[in-house]
C-alpha cells in the first residue's frame, strides 16, 4: 500500500516536473531557513486573518444586496417589522437571522478585521523596535505601510456596508472632513456620494471598493512584501554565530511548513470561537441609516478611533481665537481639517518616512539583518514609545464618552486632560523610555563586567565585606557586546581650503543636528580591552574569594556543631 | 381629596397630565398620608424641607411632581441621596414598596402631578417593539445608547443603563424626567408609544442574538476584546509554537 502511494506520488511529481522544472524551485524554497522568534508571527497573524476575511467574505458576498432601493422589513427579526431600510440593511438581516451560520460567518468576518489591524500594527511595531526597517528592508517597510494604510480602508469601506445608523453616521463625519478640503472639498463630496449626502450610489461603490478594490491591492501587496522576505531573507536576533551574511534557523521545509500550516488552525480556531461567543457590530440594534439620530456610544471601529478622537479633542477656539475662518465669503474649518487631515497625514508621512529619517542620523549604508535590541537604540525606543503614546491618548479621547462613563469621570475633564496630555505626554514618555533604556544599557555593561551576583557575600580576614560574582557564558557576553557604537556624524567644514563655500553643507549640517539627537548621550558597549582588563581582575578576585567563602562555610559549620553540642548537653 | 386634586389640576391647567393618573392618589388613605409626611420628614425634610418646598441650590419643591416621581426616585434608590455629587446614581432602595406609596401619597397631597402608571400601562406584551424601536431611537438613543446600554452626559453626569430597570420605572422616567432626563409627557409621547418603547427594551432582556453583548455600547468594547482576548490568545499561541522543543 505505502509503495504504491509513493510509486504515484513520485510519478506524478516526476510528470510535473518533466513539464515545469519545477523541482528547483522546491528544492529552493524547502531549503530556506528562518530563525525561530515569538514576534516573527505577528506579521503571519495579520496574514492568516486576511485569509480568513478573504473566505468569510466570500460567504457573505453571496447574500449580501449592494442597493440603497428602499423596501419594508418583513423578515425574521421581530422588533424590525414594518421599518422601512436599504435592500443592504435588510440583507444584511437576512444574512444575520435566516441564512444557516450566517450570523457566524458575519461576526467571523468582523472580528477577523478587527485581528487583522491589531496584528498589523503590533507587527509594525515589532519591526520598528528591533531595527527590522534599515537597509536593505526600507522599500518593505514602505509596502507594509501601505497595507496598513489599505487594511484601514478596507476596514472602514466594510464597515459601511450595512448601511446602519452606527455606520452611517461615520460616514457623515467622513463627509464633513472631505468638504473641509478649501476649494475642492464640496466638489469631491458630491463626487464621492454621487450627490448631496447620502444619496444613493454610495453602497454600491463602497462594495465595489470593498470587495473588488482594497482586497485586490492588498493581495497584490502581500505578494510583493513575502517576495520581498524572501530576497532580503530573514532578520535574526543578535546572539553568537549570527551576523549581518548569515541566516542562523530551521528550514521551511518540514519545520516552517508544518508550523506556519498549524499555526493558520490555530488563528482561524481562536477566531472561530470569539466570534461564536461576542456579538460584534450589532446592526439589529443600531437600525437602519436614518440621517436624524445619533446614539450614544457612536464610535468607529477601534482602528479609526484615533482620527475621530482628534476631531473630539480639537478646541472650536484656542485661547479666544476661532478656528473656523470665513475668507471672502468661504468658510475655512481649521478645526475639521487640522484634526482629520493634516494630524493624519503628518502622523502617516512620518511612519512612512522614518527609515530614511534614522538613516540621515546614522549616516550608515551598510545591510543590517542582525535585529537591535531596543535598550540599544533609546532615541529610536523612545520616539517609538512617544508616538505610541500620541496614537493611545487619541484612540482614548475618541472612546471619551465610554471612559468618562465606565470611570465615573466628568467628559468634560477628561478632554481637557487629554488635550494637554497629547503635548506633554509623548515628550515626557520620549524622556522617561530614553533613561530606561539607557539604564539598561549601563546594567549590560555592568553584567559583562563583573559577572552576576550571586548573592554570596564572604569577609575578608582584614574585615572587608565582597559579593561573589559568577562570569556570565560566551553567548550572554556576546548578546551584551555585539551591537555597533554609533558616534555622531562628523562632517566636513563649510569653507574649503580655498575659502570657497561648499555645496550641500545646510543638509550635511541638519543630519549633523540629527545625528547628535541620536548618538550625542550614549553608552558604549564593553571593549574588548575593558573586557580582558575587568577578567583579569576578576580572575585574581575570583580565587581569593573562594577560597575565603570555603573559610566562611567551613567556620559556621564549626559553630553548628558546638552549638548541638551544648545544646546536647542542656538536654542531659 | 380628590375634589382638592381635581380643583389644582383645573387651576394650574394640567388636567391633561393628571387624567390618566391618580390611582395611588385615590386609594390612599389619610393613613397613608400622615405615614407618608412621617416619613419624610425623617428622610428627605434636611434637603427638601419640611413642606417639601425645596432649598435654592440643593434640592428641589416637591410640591406637583407628582406620585410617578416619588415611586421613580425612591423605588430606584436614587433618593434619600447618600452623597452629593453631578447626580444620584441608582442604588438599592431604602424603602419597601408600602413605605414608598406612603411618601407618594403625601407628595401627591401637595399638588397635582403624574401618578404612578397601571400595570395595564406599562405591560410589555401589549406594545410594539418594532414601533418602540423607532421611538427610542428618535428620543432616548442619544443618551441612552442604541439599546439603552448607558452613556456619558457633559460633566461627570450620565444616562444610566435601562437594561435592568423596570417597565414602571421606565415609564415613570419618561413622565417625570428624572435628573438630566427631559421630560417626555403624553402630548411628546403618547401612553401607547410609551409601553412600545417598554416593549422594545424589554425584548433586549432575551439577550443578543450574536453571543453576549460586551455591555451593548458599540464599537470600543469590542475593539478592546479584540486586542486583548484575541491578539492576547494568538500571541500566546505564538509563543507556543516559537518555543524551542529544547
């Protein structure tokens, strides 16, 4: 039996590869290695989720009636009975309370996108903590941001689709950001709704953006990010026998196959079960879009909650100055485009630029694949922590009205707080991550110097108290020692000999100015001279004190024994 | 007693608002009456005043608000008040249901105002929760949330949770306008629309059809779940399977 199905398997591999040579190429792939780390998942979390929005979508793309033609709701759902709604409402109900597994699949789709943001922003994160963005790997950090960006419009778009109040009104606020653009803004609006607000072209070129669009740029892009994995090769994690030519891990073939195959059940299991547990987007209690009521509680999806929370935190006046201007007759809304579109667009632009930003501080062009530890990089740590900061206050401030309630607290005072905070606190987290960091710098030094304590404390015959410290092994010496001591950038005087100014010197003088921000404060690791120095005494140290801890154990099991003989004694 | 009610109700020119009303009124007796005074003047006189006339600045008259507010406001815990603050939050009563129609009928002795409603009025199975939904959403949603799960007012003051309170409670709120709450009398919203609104949110008792509910205030709790309980299982599964079998 076995034979037999390894005679058919190697015939019909045999035929394919006769006709595509395509024993190569997996021979190719099989063999590529991938080092082993917890956080090298995040990026496939996000993948697995697009995987499982891809099938559930399908599902739902089979019920689902893109029209905003206007029918009465006689179906399952009794508190809806007579209520007028969109075909797109209404087959969304449909969809939720008559189609088998309908209402499962949709809140398997719904929670899928709300995984599929997190995962790509944590593994965002991961990869600007531990450097992962610096060359050769920038141009993919540039494509990760757009899937990103992607991932947030495919998100919104489908998020709209129900046409509920709760959607809908989101869309009105999206309506109000794009007619705060000066000049084009009403022209766009009517463009994008076919018409003054609602109107009735929307839903279905929401669903075609949806469904057709988004998914098939993000595809696209998935397949140009893995390709591009696969040319850079993976980063690793700095540890001995790893270097910037190497990859040190396991091939994809059977161990990543079997791993990365395992672990897709997994996502789609833990996904299966949340969404067979939590009700998400309720439609059913929002109802049907009706311009007119706003519920409380009306929040986008969190990954949208950072714009709506700038449009909760901008002030109409700033110190007794409005911020809505009219100019010959034009209203100008500082107070809407600040917010929705110039805070978004600088936050963005700077995600998206950063690689270049450290590298005009680094001044380096050499191809990094050994990751940092962040403690190594505290000004890289820090303005990750700060803008982490920026994002969470914004993300709180748009979800007020439920903290203000769930707290106790007054909504009033809260956004006061949050509109100071969003100043003084990132510079503040930028501060406080730079000094830990750098602590933790100092403690590797420290470590690799003089070993770890043991907490062995011995007395020196001349009554000197010592702590016996035991030398850490080769790899946790290396790990403490591997990174590069980046200096300032030097750069060339702005005459030359000849008193002729040279070209180029303002640009070569910011990224000094950069440079300095990064690199001026900073610990150096252990040389190899302090290194060598610090062993040598230590060898010395080292003997003499064990020899006085053997003394010091050997005393007090000397006063032991004459402490159980007097007690002995006693007893007699 | 009440030819004294009928005659207020002519003068003021609420003959509207009292029609429905005095049950509590009519079947109390004078008993009941100077039990109720009793007790308020032990209970509720150090804010309001002995003839329930009010304090500018710390509590209000009494005098017209009726059996309905008394049985809301003492029926939730709300009052006596156990500490100051931007409003009365709901809490277990401190009276029994007896007590309460004491208090009503002498508040109600003070003046015409809205009774407390029949069992018949606030009876759930007798409205329509389709016609209810639509109602709450054009008058309660934006304080309440889609389905009266609570929501935050300005300065620390709140739109409670309606998922526990009771038909007759609710009612009562929307005759009387509690706290921050306006007042929604028979002419905003009829009696009818009043028990379909009771009926729409009694039908939210039955639970979510999708699961449990997350507490039904929308997209932020659920966004919450999601990173926590979702990216924090699956990232525990990743470092299950990124663990070395060394």
């Amino acid at each position: 039996m076995g034979a037999k199905v390894n005679t058919a398997a190697a015939g019909t591999a045999n035929f394919v590869d006769d006709r595509t040579s395509i024993g190569g190429f997996v021979k190719f792939f099989a063999r590529k290695l991938f080092p082993d780390h917890w956080s090298f998942m995040l990026g496939e979390i996000a993948l697995y989720a697009f995987i499982v929005l891809l099938l559930s979508g399908v599902f739902l793309t089979a019920f689902f009636v893109p029209s905003m033609e206007t029918v009465e709701y006689e179906g399952a759902f009794e508190t809806m009975h007579g209520v007028e709604m969109t075909k797109a409402f209404e087959s969304t109900l449909h969809t939720s309370f008559e189609v088998p597994g309908g209402l499962l699949i949709r809140q398997i789709h719904h929670w899928s996108a709300l995984l599929f943001l997190a995962a790509i922003m944590t593994h965002m994160c991961r990869v600007f903590f531990t450097g992962a963005f610096r060359k050769p790997r920038e141009l993919n950090w540039l494509v990760g941001f757009t899937l990103m960006v992607l991932g947030l419009a495919a998100g919104f778009t489908g998020y709209s689709l129900p046409d509920d109040v709760l959607s809908g009104n989101g869309l009105r606020i999206i309506d109000g950001v794009v007619k705060s653009i000066p000049i084009i803004g009403s022209y766009t609006s009517y463009w994008l709704f076919g018409g003054e607000f609602p109107g009735t072209a929307l839903i279905p070129r929401l669903f075609t953006a949806h469904i057709l669009l988004v998914p098939g740029l993000i595809l696209a892009l998935i397949a140009v990010h893995l390709f591009l994995v696969f040319l850079h090769k993976h980063t690793q994690y700095p540890g001995g026998g790893k270097t910037d030519r190497n990859v040190v891990g396991l091939p994809l073939f059977p161990v990543y196959t079997a791993k990365a195959g395992g672990f897709f059940f997994v996502v789609f299991g833990v996904i299966a079960l949340v969404a067979a547990l939590f009700t998400i987007n309720p439609v059913w209690n929002y109802g049907p879009y009706d311009p007119s009521p706003v519920s409380a509680g009306t929040q986008p999806d969190w990954y949208i909650l950072f714009v709506d929370g700038a449009l909760r935190l901008m002030p109409g006046w700033i110190f007794g100055i409005p911020m809505e201007w009219e100019i010959f007759g034009y209203t100008l809304s500082m107070n809407i485009l600040t917010p929705a579109l110039i805070m978004p667009g600088l936050f963005f632009g700077f995600i998206a630029l950063y690689p270049w930003i450290e590298k005009w501080a680094t001044g380096d062009r050499g191809e990094k694949h050994v990751l940092d530890r962040p403690r190594n990089v505290p000004v890289r740590t820090g303005i990750g922590v700060a803008t982490i900061t920026f994002y969470v206050i914004l993300v709180l401030e748009g979800s007020n009205d439920i903290v203000a309630n769930l707290f106790h607290l007054s909504l009033n005072d809260l956004t006061i707080f949050f509109q100071w905070a969003i100043f003084i606190l990132p510079p503040i987290m930028f501060w406080v991550t730079r000094r830990i960091c750098m602590g933790l710098q100092r403690k590797d030094r420290e470590l690799v110097l003089h070993g770890h304590e043991t907490g062995t404390i011995v007395r020196h015959e001349n009554g000197e108290y010592i702590e016996v410290h035991s030398p850490l092994s080769e790899q946790e010496v290396w790990l403490r020692v591997q990174h590069e001591d980046i200096a300032p950038l030097e750069i060339a005087p702005e005459y030359n000999e000849h008193g002729v100014r040279r070209k180029g010197y303002r640009w070569d003088r910011f990224k000094q100015a950069l440079s300095r921000f990064y690199y001026e404060d900073r610990i150096s690791p252990v040389t190899k001279a302090e290194f060598d120095e610090a062993q040598h005494h230590h060898d010395h140290g080292h003997a003499e004190a064990d020899i006085q801890a053997a003394d010091a154990k050997d005393a007090d099991k000397r006063l032991t024994e004459e402490w159980d003989k007097v007690e002995d004694e006693a007893s007699k | 007693m009440l030819l004294v009610l009928v005659l207020l109700a002519l003068i003021t020119g609420v003959a509207a608002v009292a029609a429905p009303s005095a049950t509590a009124a009519d079947t109390a007796s004078a008993d009941d009456v100077a039990a109720g005074e009793a007790l308020f003047a032990a209970n509720c006189a150090s804010c309001h005043g002995l003839d329930a006339q009010g304090q500018d600045g710390v509590a209000p008259s009494l005098v017209g608000v009726g059996a309905a507010a008394v049985d809301f406001q003492v029926g939730t815990g709300r009052m006596p008040m156990q500490a100051s603050g931007p409003q009365a939050p709901a809490k277990p009563a401190q009276f029994d249901q007896d007590q309460i129609n004491q208090l009503a009928a002498w508040v109600a002795s003070l003046g015409a105002g809205p009774a407390i409603p029949t069992a018949e009025q606030v009876d759930p199975s007798l409205g329509d929760a389709a016609n209810g939904m639509e109602v709450f959403r054009t008058n309660c949603a934006m304080c309440h949330g889609s389905i009266g799960g609570g929501g935050a007012l300005t300065q620390g003051k709140f739109a409670p949770s309606l998922l526990e309170t009771t038909p007759t409670h609710i009612y009562e709120a929307m005759l009387t306008g509690p706290q921050s709450m306006p007042v929604f009398n028979d002419a905003n919203i009829t009696p009818e629309h009043k028990r379909d609104v009771i009926a729409y949110l009694d039908a939210q008792s039955a639970g979510s059809p999708g699961g449990l509910s997350l507490g039904a205030i929308g997209p932020v709790s659920e966004g919450l779940w999601a990173w926590l309980v979702l990216l924090g299982l699956i990232i525990g599964a990743t470092v299950w399977v990124g663990a070395r079998s060394s």
